[in-house]
C-alpha cells in the first residue's frame, strides 16, 4: 500500500497548484536525473511579436498577410496567435477550409480557390515552393505561399522567460544532473536560447518523432550507467505544452505540462500538470518530492 506521506505529498503539490496524478510520479519527481524540455511557451514566453513582414516580389503585404492570418486562425499555436494579432483587419469566419496542421512544419488550408501554405522553410521544401530564404539568427520566420507560389515571409520573435533561468538553475540544486532542450525551431534561435539558459544539451529542427527518439536516446544513456541495463532510480521528465508534444510526454518517465497553455492532449498525456504554466513550480514539486520519499523511507 501507499504510504500515507505520499498523499501529504500530493497535497502539498496540489497547494502550489500541480496536479500530481499519482504518488508513482512523486516517488519518481524525488529522482529525477534528467529533464528535457520544449522551447516555445516552456522555456520561451510563447507569446509572438511580427517584426518584420517581408512580401515576395509583386505580392502585396496585404494578400500575404491576409492569408496568413486566414489559415491562421485555424491554429492555437503560439505563432498562429501572433500572425492573427498582426493583422488587424477584421475577417469573417469560414474563409479557411480543410486546413491540415503538419507537425513541426505549419499548416496547409484551402481559402477561396488557392491551396495556402503558411510554414517553415520544411514545409515549402516539401510542397516544392520556390522560396527565398530569410536570414535571421533572432527570429522565427513564417513563410507564405500560395498555389505553389511564393508569397512572402513574416519575421516574429518570442522571449525567453525570466521564471526558467531560475527554475533550470533550481532544478540542479534540487539534484537534477542533466537539462536537456527540444525544439522543433531553428538551429540559431535554438542556440542562442540554450546558451542564455545554460542548458546542458540542445538539439533543433525536430518534429515531434525525433523529439521522442531524443528521449529514448537519453533514457538508454541514463541506463547505460547501470549493468543490468535498468535506470535504477535515475529518472526522466519532459516538460511541453503543445498537442505535438503528447507522445513524448508519455515517452518520459515524468511528462509535465502546462496546464493553462497547454493542450488538452497534452494535458491527457501527463503525469504531472503544472496548472498556471509557473516553470518555477518544477524545482518547488522535486524539493516536494524528495522530501516525501524521505519521510516516507
Ligand atoms: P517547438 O518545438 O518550438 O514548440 P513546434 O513543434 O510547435 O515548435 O513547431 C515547430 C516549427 O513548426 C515552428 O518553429 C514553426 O516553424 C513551424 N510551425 C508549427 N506550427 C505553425 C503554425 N501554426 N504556423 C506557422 N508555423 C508553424
Ligand atoms: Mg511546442
């Protein structure tokens, strides 16, 4: 039986606001050896500002924008949130039809008669687009086509939250060894990222497949230490918020999401949810963990 700690445990969780669905997860939080986390709306505000607009030789900023913003507000993401924020005309809704999200690239949606592509420079490749590339270590850049054209591109940038540098620093007093970042962003902006919150370990441009290979990676590492092949104690948690996140938050050994950000998916697939999105409250639920396991043993 569960020692009666363990519920004094998820009490104590449920006071700062984290929802601890079971004490096997509290008991594992007390171990945590590795925690992995995605970059946009984690580690990074999430909230999107349009810097530059860049429209293609002989397309208006107004067509670009515009479809954008209608196959936008098909999306919650965090980006799809900006670009909709940016333009301030008023559109009806039904413009955008059979939209489809492709994972870590952006989506595809029909408006009036076009087939508009609003996406990373993945998502021309992959629908042959002829675009030109944007060179910007800083931003994110959201490029538009239609029917197979080049329509422009759309430059937004996000912040890094002042909350994470604290809690990453936390979470090593708190006996985490290793902090890892995913994130299906660029190379550049995934740097520049991971050096100010001196992560450990950083890898960029993954769709959410290779965010679930990345932990499988990093759980056979962990495990390599050990002969029998086990982890022993040393455990994993992945901390993400988006609806692509939901396969490696059940992947890990601890998921953590995001409660009021996150998706609902998301929030399904964790273990742990974190319900007003404080990062903060990641090192307070461990040191509440291990203090559990050590009344408890
Ligand atoms: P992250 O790992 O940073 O949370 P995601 O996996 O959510 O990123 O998305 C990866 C990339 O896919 C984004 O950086 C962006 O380039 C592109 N993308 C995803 N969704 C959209 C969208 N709604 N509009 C435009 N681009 C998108
Ligand atoms: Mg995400």
């Amino acid at each position: 039986s569960v020692p009666l700690s363990f519920f004094g445990g998820i009490g104590a969780a449920s006071n700062i606001g984290v929802l601890v669905k079971g004490s096997n997860y509290l008991e594992q939080m007390a171990h945590l050896d590795t925690v992995v986390s995605d970059k946009t709306g984690t580690l990074t505000e999430g909230v999107f500002h349009v810097t530059r607009v860049v429209p293609a030789e002989g397309v208006l900023e107004e067509t670009m924008l515009r479809n954008a913003a209608i196959v936008e507000s098909l999306s919650t993401h965090p980006i799809a949130k900006s670009i909709q924020a940016a333009y301030t005309e008023v559109l009806e809704p039904g413009l955008a039809r059979d939209a489809r999200n492709i994972s870590g690239q952006g989506l595809i949606a029909k408006v009036g008669d076009s087939t508009v592509y609003v996406g990373n420079k993945r998502l021309m490749e992959e629908n042959g687009i002829d675009y030109r590339e944007i060179q910007d270590g800083e931003s994110t850049v959201v490029y538009v086509a239609a029917d197979g054209k080049f329509q422009g591109a759309i430059l937004i940038s996000d912040e890094i939250k002042d909350s994470a540098v604290k809690a990453i620093r936390e979470m090593k007093q708190e006996g985490v060894r290793h902090v890892v970042m995913l994130t299906g962003d660029r190379k550049g902006i995934a740097e520049a990222v991971a050096e100010k919150l001196s992560v450990d370990e950083f890898r960029a441009e993954l769709l959410p497949a290779d965010k679930v290979q990345a932990v499988e990676e990093l759980l056979a590492r962990m495990s390599g230490d050990k002969k029998d092949g086990s982890n022993g104690k040393k455990k994993l948690a992945f901390i993400g918020d988006g609806i692509n996140d939901a396969p490696v938050l059940s992947r890990a050994d601890v998921g953590i999401a995001m409660g009021s950000m996150g998706s609902d998916a998301a929030i399904e697939a964790a273990d742990v949810v974190i319900m007003d999105d404080d990062i903060g409250k990641i090192p307070r639920t461990i040191r509440i963990a291990r203090q559990t396991v050590g009344i408890a043993y």
